[in-house]
C-alpha cells in the first residue's frame, strides 16, 4: 500500500507558496549572534553585575525593543546556524553535527535557501563579519551562499588551539585561515587563524560591521548585515585592552569586551541615522560549552550545557528592536525558535520561499509587532544527530531517550517510558513526573512528531556532506517500527483524501 501512497502523492501538487496580506517592508536587518553565550550571562537575564561582567549596552538594546525568554535554538553551532540560515532543521539538512568528519564536505549543500540569498533576491545588499560554520569548501562559503561580501572564518574557534596541543602534527591537518571574499570573486584565505589572533578577531568583527555600516548612510538599498561574533566561545581569549578588565577572569573579561562590540555597532546605526529603519536582532546561537570550567558561561535557572537538549543549551536570550515600529520594553516569554527568522523576514519584506521542500519556522512578526501577543508556534522538536530525542509542547519536555550525562551528549539510552519535565515548574528539568498522569502528553508529542515524518518522508534529507536531498531517516525512539509504519500511512492517507477532496470540488471525500 505503501508504494500506491507515494505514487497518488507524486502526482498531486502541494503548493505552499506565500501569499502576502499587505506590503512589504524593507526594513535593514542587522543580525548580531553571540557564540556559546548562556541564559544567564546578561544583566537583562539575571546575570551581567550578578556574574561579574556589566552588560550595559546589550541590556540597553533589550530595554528598547522585545526580550524573548523562551527562545529555542539546536544544541550545537553548526544545526543552530544551519536552521537560522534555511528556516528548516538541521536534520533536513545534514548539519547535525559542528565536529567536521573527514572526507565529506561539511555544511550547507548549495542547493539550501539561504536567508542571505532570500533577502538578496528582493534588492538586499548582504554581508556577513565572522563564524560561518556551515561550510569550509569551494561552493559552500557564506559568499555561494548569497552573501556579497565577508570577512571572517568558515570553521570555529577552537581549530585556533589545535597547533598549540602536545603531539600537533601539521602535516595531518591543514592550517586554518581567516578568510575575505565577495560574491562575484568569491573567498579565499587571507590570514593564519593563530591563538595569538584570536583576542582580536572581534575587534576585526566589530570594525568591519561598523565600517559596513558608515558606507550605507545615504544608501537608499536596503542591507542585511550578518554579524556572528568569535566570543565568548572558547578559548575566550579577550581583547588587551579587555584582559584583567573585570577582575573576574577571562570569560567575565570576555564577556564585557562582547558587550563593548554590540554597542559600537549600535553606535555606528545612530551615528549614520538608521536607527529607525533597521531591525535589529541579538541572538545566542546555544547555550554555554564547559572547556574552560570554571570559566565558562552560565545557563540561568536551566540544566544543561552545549551539546544536550536541556534548556540550559537550547534556550538562550534573544531580543529585536525596531525603533518606531516595536515598542519598548517588552518582554515575551511565548515560544519562539531560531528556525522562526526566515519565514518571519520573508513574510516581512516580501521574499518568496521554495514551495518545494519542508520549513519548520513560522512567521512571528505579528508577535514581534505586538500585533498579537501569542506565538505561531506552540512546539519545537529537538534532535541529538539524526535522532529525535525531545519534544517541547506548551511548559512541557518530553524526552524519547534518556540523557546520560549532564554536559555532554553520549550516553543516551532507550528508556521503559518517556520522560517528562514540567519546564516552568521545573527549570532545572530535574524531577520526571511521567507517572503523575502526564502520559497523556504521549498525544501532543505524536500530533508533533507523525507531521515531521511524514514530511521527511515526503522531501527526503539532504545526507551530511550532500549536494541534494536523497530518500532519509530520522530515528524516532520509544515508538516501534511498526507503529510508526502504521500512523505514517495513516496520514498519506488522509493527505490523499484532502488532495483528492480539494481537486474534485468536494465530490471526493470528506476533506477532513
Ligand atoms: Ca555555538
């Protein structure tokens, strides 16, 4: 039956076009993304002073727009950018994991809708100062990936530590460079990328966006600058003139330094006059990692450092200020996902995404405008790799696999039943309450997990290291093959029937 389901569905058109309700806008968009930076690390979350490094100006920037306090991102660099970049799970495109595996290319394929591409498709200019980390060969740097110009790295920052390890043998891996480039000419590299260069790189960052910035004062095209910071991933080396600053050591350090930057692109806006037509977003990319203990990043009431699925590493600060558009002082604690930027910018100014394959953002500016104040979203799914280890609904986790360890993301094992953590209750994720009636929360996680089969089922996955999507499978713990089988027929099924009801004028079955 299977094979007769996939045939009927070939032949019908799904159309998920965009339709637009009002004009589009053309705001400019400065995306700033801070690297590995915690829950609780700024003033505005809790931290800040509490920490031992002020944050003045990014409490500032929280101060004039919307502050998100359940904002959902994947638990690694390379899924998180992935999905802020295609609006899709990183699963969808073979970028589960930041550790490059030999051989294979790493990163977006080419055939992935960039963001950059998007925006550059409806009269954006595009540029990006920093941390790629989708792509470190010919044909997938962020200048083949619509953006005009960069400067930065295609890698992380930890490759800055590998020639200085006991036992480094340079001839079993090449050295890293920071690299510049543009669309038309497109990147090489320009530079060592040496732990000495590593406290400066975000004053290289920081002058290359500000002096972006200046350039496009009486510029009437619209641009879109993409800003993902070195720091305060490790090492987190600060700059001089930031080292000893707070007295609190170098991630506090590095932290203030980090603060300093966002500000000096905020000044570079007011003093070229743009404040009010650019949107601006700040952004953690996942929770602290734990390299530098007891140095490192903190993760506010939540449990969890990168790599687990913890709310510690997969919800970080987020906020957008749009002067005259978004009102000041807002705080929001509505579900919001990383994957959520590129339909909400499309929608916004108008852009078009390819109706031939599976998004898993949604558009949340009327949420960002205050025209409402509810999410479009009330779920996210969570991956480890290519599995499907947990499911946000509402105040709810539940969890298919168990986490073995807290900081890391070995060790998960089948559990008897699922778990399941009350996330307002229980911030620290700490106290399973599955058996205190909460298995009923088995329905809404399947009424999220069987739509996202079904869909790679239908679109396929793009494998790690790809040019294009091939026929995928993502594992679904806790439920068997068989059940899964049977729901996932189910559904084409009823698509089927929908199709059918819909091309037929209702002669066709009941639509439902
Ligand atoms: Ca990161």
């Amino acid at each position: 039956m299977a094979k007769v389901f996939s045939i009927l569905l070939a032949g019908l058109s799904f159309s998920a076009s965009v339709a637009l309700a009002q004009p589009a806008e053309k705001p400019n968009i400065v995306f700033m993304l801070a690297d590995n930076l915690g829950y609780g690390d700024l003033g505005s979350y809790g931290g800040g002073a509490v920490r031992g490094a002020p944050t003045p100006r990014l409490d500032a920037l929280a101060a004039e727009g919307m502050r998100f306090t359940n904002f959902n991102v994947e638990a690694e660099c390379t899924p998180s950018r992935s999905a802020l970049m295609t609006g899709r799970y990183a699963v969808r495109s073979g970028t589960t994991r930041a550790m490059p595996v030999p051989g294979i290319p790493q990163g977006l394929a080419p055939w992935e809708y960039t963001m950059a591409e998007m925006l550059k498709d409806v009269g954006y200019d595009t540029a990006m100062f920093g941390k790629w980390h989708i792509g470190a060969s010919e044909g997938r740097f962020p200048t083949d990936q619509g953006f005009d110009t960069w400067w930065g790295f295609p890698n992380s920052t930890g490759v800055a530590l590998f020639p200085e390890a006991i036992g480094f043998e340079s001839g079993l891996m090449p050295k890293f460079h920071l690299y510049e480039g543009t669309a038309q000419g497109g990147a090489t590299p320009v530079e060592e990328y040496t732990l000495k260069r590593r406290s400066t790189i975000d004053e290289t960052i920081g002058q290359r966006a500000v002096e972006y910035i200046e350039a496009r004062a009486n510029n009437d095209k619209p641009f879109f600058l993409y800003v993902p910071f070195s720091l305060v991933h490790h090492p987190s080396i600060p700059h001089p003139d930031f080292d000893g600053k707070t007295g609190n050591g170098p991630y506090a350090d590095a932290t203030a330094e980090h603060d300093h930057r966002v500000g000096q692109i905020m000044d570079a806006l007011a003093a070229a006059g743009l404040e009010e037509n650019t949107l601006v977003v700040y952004a953690s990319d996942n929770g602290p990692d734990r390299a530098e203990f007891p140095y490192i990043g903190d993760t506010g009431p939540f449990r969890g450092y990168l790599g687990s699925l913890h709310e510690g590493s997969v919800r970080t600060p987020m906020m957008v200020r749009w002067s005259g558009k978004i009102a000041p002082q807002q705080v929001t604690n509505e579900i919001v996902s990383i994957h959520d930027f590129m339909p909400s910018f499309a929608k916004l100014v108008g852009g078009e995404l390819p109706d031939d394959r599976a998004y898993d953002g949604v558009d949340q500016m009327p949420l960002i405008l205050g025209e409402t104040d509810k999410s479009a979203r009330e779920s996210v799914l969570f991956f480890h790799d290519t599995t499907l280890l947990s499911v946000k609904w509402k105040q709810f986790k539940v969890y298919l696999q168990q986490e073995g360890v807290e900081h890391g993301n070995a060790n998960y094992h089948d559990i008897w039943a699922p778990l399941v953590y009350n996330t307002m209750v229980d911030p620290k994720e700490a106290n399973d309450i599955t058996h205190d009636g909460y298995l009923w929360l088995l329905s809404p996680t399947m009424r999220k997990i069987m739509p996202f089969a079904y869909s790679v089922d239908k679109y396929g996955l793009v494998p790690p290291g790809g040019d294009k999507r091939e026929e995928g499978q993502v594992n679904i713990p806790f439920f068997s093959q068989t059940m899964l089988d049977r729901s996932l027929s189910e559904l084409k099924k009823q698509a089927v029937m929908r199709k059918l009801h819909e091309v037929s004028g209702g002669l066709i079955g009941d639509g439902s």
